[in-house]
C-alpha cells in the first residue's frame, strides 16, 4: 500500500485549469498508469508544471494559501459543560466559523440578504442588528398622507346632473363671452399685424397663431355647451313621457342605444331648424351625405373606369 | 531520516479518532457528559457506586427539561399558597434608594446596590450585612485613570448563574466587575467603559459568563467575562433601553422606553425581532375583566359615554419566561404578555397596579396609572411577580395554554418596588428568619423611596424604606 500511495501528491485539491481538465478527462491511453495506486493522485501526472499557464498557476498558489488560512483553528465549537476552548486572543470568537478577516468592519451599511421576509404580516419584523441608529430619529408615527383621485373616492357620489347645471349652468354663458371677446382680440390683432413693423413682425404673428387657437378652443367649447344642453333636454322630455306613461299604468320600459341615437339626431336637427329654418336642416343633411359619399369612395377598392 | 509532515493532524485534539463516525463521537460525548455529571454530584467522593441512581437522572431529566427553552414547571397554582402571609426579611443598610436587589442562585447571598453608590453583600441566611463597598470619589481631570470603582449611582446588578462574577452599572457610564466567589466580600475585577451614556440594565446569560448591558445610549453591548472582553454591540432601539433579560441561549430581550417597542435579539444571526407595544386600555376592559380589585365605582355600568383611555406610551420592564415567550410592563400599568409568532401581544392586563391621584393645583385630582416598575418570573415555569408603588407586590399565573395570565396573591411591600427576583430555593438551604420546604420559591424585591432612574416618583411615609424585602413561599403540603 505504501507504494500505492503516491507522497509526493498535492494533500489539498488543487486548482486545474479547464482545458486541461479535459484533456484529464479523456480515456488516457496509458491503462499502466490507472492501475498505480489511486486515480486521483495520478491524474495529475501528465500534466507537467511546465505546460500550465501561468495564470492558472498564480490561482492555484492563492486557492491554496486559503484553504491553509481556512484550515486553523476556528472551529470551536461551544458546549454547555466543557470549558471554553476558544483561545484567550480571540474574544470575538461566538461558536461559529469566523473568517480571520482584519479589516471586516464591526458593523456594515449594506442591506442584509440574508433575512428571511416575515411569514404573515403579524409577525414581527426581523431586522439587522449591526447597522447604527441615525440622529434622526421617527419617535412619534406621523401617519403618512395618501393622495387620492377626488373624483374616484366614494363620499363625493354619483353624479346628478340637475345639480351640476344648477351649480355650474353659468360656465356656458362664460365660455359664450369668452368667445365673443376672443373674436374681437383676434380682429385687432390681424389689424395690427398688418401695419406692424418689421422686427416686431415675428412676435405678432405669433401672437395671432395663439389667438386663433384659442378661439377655435372656445368655439369648440360653445357648440359642446350648446349640443348636451340639447341632448339633456330632449333626454329628459322622452324620460318625463315614460314617467307619466307609468303612472297610467305602462310597463317598466329602458331606452336602447339605438333608439336614443335617433332620439337626440332628431333634437338636434330640430334645433338646427329652431335656428335656421327648413333651408338650414336641408343643408345640413345634403353635406352630411356628400361627406360620406366622400369616404365611402375613398374605401372601395379601385375599380376600372368605364 | 523522515522529512515528511507527520499524519496526525495538529488541529484534532489527541482524544479524537480520526476514523470514528459521527454516532461513535456522540458516544463519546455522551460518555464525558455523564462523567461531569457524577464528579458534580458526588463532590468529592469517587465512589462511583454511592451515587444514587436517581438522582443523575433527575439531574438529567432537569437539565434536558431547560435546556429546551420551553417552561416546564407549572407551579403557581397547585404548589403554592398566596393566602398565608408569607414571612419576609427586611435588609436596610442603604442611605439612599435601593435600585437592585439580586440572589444568588444557590440562595446564600443577596447583594442590593443603592443610589448612593454602594453595593452590600448580605448573608440570607441570617439576613446580616457582610461586606459593603462605597461610592470612590470621582477624579476629574485630563488623565485616563482605570477605574476602581463606582463614581455615581448605580442603576443595576447582576449576578452569574454560577455565583462568580457580580456586574454592575450606573450613571457614571462603567459596567463594574466584581469577584464575589471568596466569602470575604466584593473586589473589583475590571471596568468596561464602553458605553457613552448610563447604564440602564444589565443581565448574564445563565449557566454562562456573558453579560449584555443595555444603556442610555440606545445601544446593547456583549461582553465575556471569561476572558475579561468585549466582543460586540447591538443596534437597533430608538430610545434609552430601560431593561434587559436573557436566558440560556444566545438571545436577550430588551425593551426600548418610550419607542415602545420590545427587542429580541438574537446574537448569533445578528438580527434582532422588532414587537411593537403601546396599546390602547380603556378601563372599560378592566372593569369587565374584573381583574381590579379595590375600585370604587363597581357599580358602574361597564358602558360609559366617557371612557377614559391609557395609552402605554414607555415599555420599562421586561422579563424572559422562556426562550419563546416574554412578558412587559409599560408606564400605562399595562402588563403584556408576548410570543415570538406575533407582533403584538398575545394577553395585556391593563392597570395591573391600579391608578394614582396626584393633586395639581391648575386641575385638581389627576389621576393617572401606576407604571410597572419591576417584573420578575421564575424561569421556565409560569409564576410571575410584578411591583409598582401602590404598596403590593402582585403575583400572577399564566395559564395553561400560556396565552393570558391571573392573579393569584399579593404581599405587602411598602415603597417603589425597583427590582424583583423570583428563584426557587434549592435543596438543603435554610434560612434562620423563616422556614423552608423542598420546592419553595423565594422572591427578592429592591424596594426604595424613590424610582430607579430618577426622582419622579417619590414615596416618603406609609412605611416605605430603602432596602431590600426577601418573601418565601412554601408549597402547599
């Protein structure tokens, strides 16, 4: 057995590059050299020193000097009845493995990974407890503000649109003034522009731009003003007839959404000839078909002319 | 000539086979275990043969039963009778209050440590004073000097499992170390002067010689007094750590004033867990609880439009039952009873030591809770005693199933209760100013005129004095 054992073989694993690790692996040809004692000291006779890349030899040096600093005596081990072993040098030693480390820091600022999460929310909370406790310090717990969407909260309630015309009906006739006002700035400022002098040119067109924006804005705002005060208003007159249709007896009865589409095209064309007369439905009516025409041309697909 | 490096191992010990299995190496353990169990025993007599039989496995059976962590004696309400006055012995000696008051575990000697600066040491048996240390003047000046002794009062004692050390610590910001093992008296062994502010609390770890010191400055220090070191601190309380207690594992459990939570730490994870106290009593709670006795208004109705609400606002006391379960006493007379699983506590009795009228010349009659000053268990069974400074020492049981607790007695003890310690009186002991029984229980109480850590509680008259009161309880027969 004694020539079986080789003594000249590493103790420690050593550190084997991988390329050469393969060529280990590899069904050697020389089957002389397995029967020599143990594989695992033999393994590393083919490769010479030599042949080993410096790096891997440089790692190989390192590993092994910290296996040898790993390998003292650290591992004492506390028991209840025995004396104490750890040596009077080593105060710190707490009956785990410590790594001999300098220049390990008493305390760290890095969050600890290795906590584990708390169960259920009614447990406690484990923290680490090495990290030092700031100047500033929470003693008394100020309840944190949470931003809410007022709209969205559930004490404000459903929207009544009676109210909500009560309160705010004199928006429309602000945004009516607003407009005409608009309109009046934008003529002067068109004149103005026309006699203006050159270098400020720039700055009063500009000006005219954000005027015309803003009167198309408010423009666009009348005429919504004026088509949901007409939408309500015809909603509301076929709502009344149910609720009298019901008092005489009729059946519960809810409006279809085609059958309300109809219903407000009609209030609105009804409006339109409040306004303008037979003369300005018409008109309405025959641009409106001339639009779609219109697309419906666009979409087909292209066809052969005659 | 062999230049090889020998086989053996330089880092095995010399018993230890290298080929042995983890089953033999348990064997061997064992084997060794049991060897120091009969020296223990047997004191001096080598006669293997003498030793009953009984006793190495009662001593095994106990020693397995605590090094659990679990309780394991359920002796406050069978064993014990709360309603004969029990006999006491009163220890004055102290100029000013008494802040501590510890046993030793082997029940011979008390040593009480007051706020003028002394500690005496105190036979139990005949209740005579045997050795008294005193207040050293304190040298003010550039030089570092090792300290020698204690300079300002001191706030608290603590004692090893095995009678050697005595710890102490006060306002001057040193833990002073104490050789008691000599019967002559107290010397000094060493002073750690690690903390920056006083020194609140400390405790050792049983059956060990490490000491945990909780201070003014937030933070928990750990020191060996094996090997005379420091080895390290905790972090983690937001407020002055008022008190602290440990068991046998490496754990301690310390509360936080007015942060109100409680810590648990534990050492060797080096993470501590955070439970959060400062609930809510109303007394409505207890006049349905009915645990109060003595209150005027019994007969009102328990449904009063004005409620009047105590919220615990410091946690002062705490105290370790067994390594899973503890108890607090906060400054709202609250008395809660904690577990690991829960972030709250499983059981508070609230107004444990009633309320207290104070006359303000703005507003009259206030009155306000008494707060928990003292609490103390004996270990790992279920009996626990708290003070305050209503006159009484209250001694409740936690019940079987160790979520809530109830009163069982109380003793007259007049003054602001400033440390409790309940130990169960071992064999063969027996003292000259009451009798003792196998299995009784012998609670010491610091008791003074004043609180502990400051002035603003202050009990001059109905009999109060600044010693140390010391109660026997005998099992029923």
């Amino acid at each position: 057995e004694e020539s079986d054992v080789d003594v000249d073989a590493p103790r420690v694993a050593q550190w084997v590059d991988e390329e050469d690790l393969e060529q280990l692996e590899m069904p050697s040809e020389d089957a002389s050299r397995r029967k020599t004692g143990g594989d695992y000291p033999s393994l590393y006779l083919p490769i010479g020193l030599a042949s080993l890349p410096l790096g891997a030899l440089r790692r190989a040096q390192r590993a092994l000097a910290m296996a040898q600093v790993q390998d003292s005596p650290n591992d004492s081990e506390e028991e209840e009845e025995s004396e104490p072993e750890s040596e009077p040098e080593d105060v710190s030693a707490k009956g785990k493995e410590r790594k001999p480390d300098a220049h390990k820091p008493e305390w760290s600022n890095k969050p600890r990974t290795d906590i584990a999460k708390r169960t259920n929310k009614n447990a406690p909370v484990e923290v680490t407890s090495k990290k030092p406790i700031t100047r500033r310090r929470q003693i008394v717990d100020v309840p944190k503000v949470v931003l809410r969407d007022p709209r969205f909260l559930p004490f404000i309630g459903k929207l009544q649109p009676q109210l909500y015309r009560q309160s705010y009906g004199f928006l429309a006739d602000m945004h009516r003034t607003e407009l005409s006002t608009l309109k009046e700035s934008l003529k002067r400022a068109k004149k103005m522009l026309a006699y203006s002098p050159r270098d400020q040119r720039e700055e009063r067109e500009r000006e005219v731009g954000k005027l015309e924006q803003a009167v198309k804005r408010t423009e666009s705002n009348v005429n919504r003003d004026k088509r949901e005060r007409i939408e309500e208003d015809a909603l509301r007159k076929v709502k009344q007839e149910e609720k009298e249709k019901r008092k005489t007896g009729k059946g519960a009865w809810h409006m279809k959404d085609s059958e309300r589409r109809k219903v407000l095209v009609k209030a609105r064309y009804d409006a339109l000839a409040a306004e303008g007369g037979k003369r300005a439905v018409r008109k309405a009516i025959e641009k409106k078909q001339k639009k779609i025409g219109q697309k419906e041309k666009k979409n087909r697909p292209f066809e052969e002319s005659k | 000539m062999d230049l090889r490096a020998s086989d053996e191992d330089p880092y095995q010990s010399g018993s230890e086979n290298e080929n042995e299995t983890p089953a033999e190496k348990r064997l061997r353990l064992a084997q060794m275990y049991l060897e120091g169990v009969k020296t223990s025993l047997a004191a001096g007599e080598y006669d293997a043969a003498e030793i009953d039989k009984e006793l190495i496995s009662a001593r095994l059976k106990q020693d397995v039963l605590e090094h659990s962590g679990k309780i394991h004696l359920f002796v406050a309400d069978s064993q014990y009778d709360f309603e004969i006055l029990p006999i006491s012995l009163r220890t004055r000696g102290h100029r000013f209050t008494v802040t501590t008051a510890v046993a030793s575990e082997d029940g011979k000697f008390l040593y009480t440590a007051g706020k003028e600066g002394s500690i005496i040491k105190w036979d139990l048996h005949t209740g005579k004073k045997l050795f008294t240390t005193y207040k050293k003047r304190s040298v003010k000046g550039k030089q570092k000097v090792d300290p020698d002794g204690h300079t300002d009062e001191i706030w608290t004692l603590a004692l090893s499992s095995d009678g050697k050390y005595l710890a102490s610590g006060g306002k001057d910001r040193v833990i002073g170390v104490w050789d008691v093992e000599n019967t002559d008296g107290i010397s000094w062994v060493k002073g750690f002067t690690g903390h920056r502010d006083s020194i609140s609390c400390l405790a050792f770890r049983k059956s060990s010689q490490q000491l945990f010191s909780g201070s003014y400055d937030r933070t928990v220090k750990l020191f060996d007094l094996s090997v005379m070191g420091y080895v390290e601190t905790l972090f983690g309380h937001q407020d002055f750590v008022m008190s602290i207690d440990s068991l046998r594992g490496e754990t301690a459990v310390t509360c936080g004033g007015r942060d109100r939570t409680v810590r648990y730490w534990k050492i060797v994870d080096e993470t501590q867990l955070v439970f959060r106290g400062g609930g809510l009593s109303k007394l409505r709670d207890l006049l349905e609880g009915g645990a109060f006795e003595g209150m005027d208004d019994e007969s009102e109705k328990p449904r009063e439009k004005e409620q009047k609400t105590y919220v615990e606002g410091s946690m002062e006391v705490v105290c370790m039952i067994d390594e899973t379960t503890f108890l607090s006493g906060g400054d709202s007379g609250s008395i809660s009873l904690w577990s690991m699983q829960k972030k709250k506590p499983i059981y508070v009795q609230a107004l444990a030591h009633g309320l207290h009228e104070t006359m303000s010349e703005e507003r009259g009659t206030i009155t306000s809770p008494r707060w928990i000053t003292a609490i103390g268990s004996l270990r790992y069974s279920d009996l626990f005693a708290s003070g305050s400074w209503d006159g009484q020492i209250k001694l409740w049981k936690l019940d079987q199933k160790l979520k809530s607790f109830s009163l069982v007695g109380c003793v007259n003890a007049p003054g602001v209760i400033n440390s409790i310690q309940l130990l169960s009186v071992p064999k063969g002991i027996t003292y000259s100013w009451g009798e003792t029984k196998k299995g009784s229980v012998l609670l010491v109480a610091g008791v003074g005129q004043e609180a502990r850590m400051g002035r603003w509680i202050v009990i001059k008259g109905s009999g109060s004095f600044n010693g140390s009161l010391s109660f026997i309880f005998l099992p029923r027969t």
